[in-house]
C-alpha cells in the first residue's frame, strides 16, 4: 500500500468507511434523481409531446441556426481573446514603467467587473445595432484579460537561463520574447488556455440580455412561445439546449488533448551532426567547410 505527500493510504477500518459512504451516498443520489423524475412526470413535463416539438422542420431550423450563431461569436471572441491577451501579457512584462501599469490597470479593471455588464456596457455605450460583436467584444475584453494573465505565468516558469543564453546570442528583447519565451509559455499553459476558451464558449449565452440570437436565447424563444396541452416545455428545452452545450465542449476539449498530444510528439531541438569516421591512426577525420555537406578538401602534398 503505497503513499504519497498529500494523502496517506487509508487504512482496514478507513477503506470500510470510505466503501460505507459511496453506497450511502450512491443512494441518496439515485433517490434525488427519482423523486425529480416522478414529480416532473406528475406535472406532464415528461409527456411525448414535450419532446416531440424538437420533430417540428422550424423549431430544428431554428436550433440549428442558434448553434451557428453561438459559434460565430464565440470564434470571434476565441481570436479577440488570444491575441489581446498576448499584448497584454507582453505590456505587463514590459521593462517601461508607464507601459506596463496601464496593461495592469486594464487586467484588474475588466477582471474586477462582472462580464455581464462589460457585455451590456459595450453594447449600450457602442455598439447598439450589432449585438453580435458587442458579445464578441465584451467577451474579448474579459477572457482577454484571463488569457494575459496564463501567459505571463508561462512566461515567467520559463527557466531564467533560456533569456540568458538568448541574450548572450545578441538577441533583442523582441527575439527573445517572440522566438524563445512565448512559444515555450504556450505551450506549457496550453491545457488552462484550452480550459479559458471553453469558459469563453458557454459565456456566450450571456448574449440573450442583449437580445443576439444564440442557444440560450433561442431556448427561452422556443420554450416561452410553444405549447403542449397548455403546458410549456422548458424541462424538454433545457435538457436539449444544455445536451448541445455540453456536447460543444466535449469536442471543444477533445480538440485541446488532440492539440496538447501532437504537441507531446513533436521533434524539437537541434538535430546532432554524424559522428566522424575514425582512421587508422585513431584519429578523426571530418570534412572541412561551413556546414556537414561541403566539400571535401585534400591535404596537401608535402615534399
């Protein structure tokens, strides 16, 4: 039985335990989850009916194309995201004082307040007529500001010699940061920027208070406006809805493990030159020139 740092092995009467709970507790779930059933059956939630709506060519058209919205937004807001945090996070590491406060200033101001309101502020003060990118925007500002922050803590877990022997190369800051440091960072904090987006992807729902046209905001339409035997499904809806989000974000994370595997497995480094032949003396011999293929050149001839 084996331990590590931060958790000791239970032991005999600790694993019972342990086992006790799981069951108990596996129950009271399962209980939970029948008492919901029976009283959303009771109420007629569950009926055919409330889930054959979702067979209708309009109401499918219309889920169908609350999907592509929401995806237009949230590329838009993906892209807006990466690159505004990549500024912000070279602002915040920047070597000029008056540079690198207002990159700061921006990170905790837009981090402070909520997104809700960046996204009815920009689309108030803004842009009014075009919901979409004042969702897009807002969205940007804020997840921008998270991204800032996951770079410059990559940056910053790059090992201090890596800067140096860049430097010592005659290399200028900008090399550094855009040859040696920044990919280095991504790709150590790729996981939590995959993790950020996906939180980027269901914030799009904030867009119904701004009335654009994504899943959430087609949801309420959808639930609010059709009828079954005088009820109206929003049991149906939600689980439909919530089953599309979940969906896009499973293929959303398996697209990151894809990303972060390949990466894994990518040859990196300075390729090593073929060793020299050995000659008869014991001494090595390898070609003269610049590089490994130049020609060879003859000793010459001595009387």
């Amino acid at each position: 039985m084996s331990a590590s740092v931060l958790y000791d092995a239970p032991g005999p009467k600790a694993v019972i335990r342990n086992r006790v709970y799981a069951v108990v507790g596996s129950f009271a779930l399962l209980a939970l989850v029948v008492v919901a059933v029976v009283r959303l059956s009771a109420k007629g939630d569950l009926a055919y009916g409330m889930w054959d709506i979702f067979n209708y060519a309009g109401i499918r058209q219309n889920i169908a194309e609350a999907v592509l919205a929401t995806l237009k937004a949230f590329g838009l807001a993906a892209v807006g995201s990466l690159v505004l945090g990549v500024v912000l996070a070279v602002g915040r590491l920047s070597d000029h004082g008056p540079v690198r406060w207002a990159a700061t200033a921006f990170i905790e101001l837009f981090r402070s307040i909520p997104l809700l309101i960046t996204i009815y502020a920009v689309w108030i003060g803004f842009l009014t007529d075009y919901s979409m990118w004042a969702l897009a925007l807002g969205l940007s500002i804020y997840n921008g500001c998270v991204q800032a922050e996951v770079l410059r803590a990559g940056v910053n877990a790059v090992p201090r010699g890596q800067r140096e022997a860049a430097y010592a190369l005659g290399m200028s800051k900008t090399q550094v940061m855009v040859s040696v440091l920044m990919p280095q960072a991504v790709r150590a904090m790729l996981p939590t920027i995959i993790s950020q987006l996906v939180v980027t992807l269901k914030d799009t729902s904030l867009g119904f208070i701004i009335l654009y046209p994504e899943l959430l905001q087609t949801a309420r339409l959808i639930a609010s406006n059709t009828q079954v035997n005088g009820q109206y499904p929003y049991v149906s809806t939600i689980v439909v809805i919530g089953t599309i989000y979940v969906a896009m974000c499973l293929l959303l994370s398996a697209l990151a493990t894809w990303i972060e595997k390949r990466g894994r497995r990518a040859k990196t480094g300075i390729a090593m030159a073929a060793a020299a032949p050995v000659t008869g003396d014991g001494s090595g011999s390898a070609p003269a020139g610049d590089g490994a293929d130049g020609p060879d050149v003859a000793p010459a001839a001595t009387n």
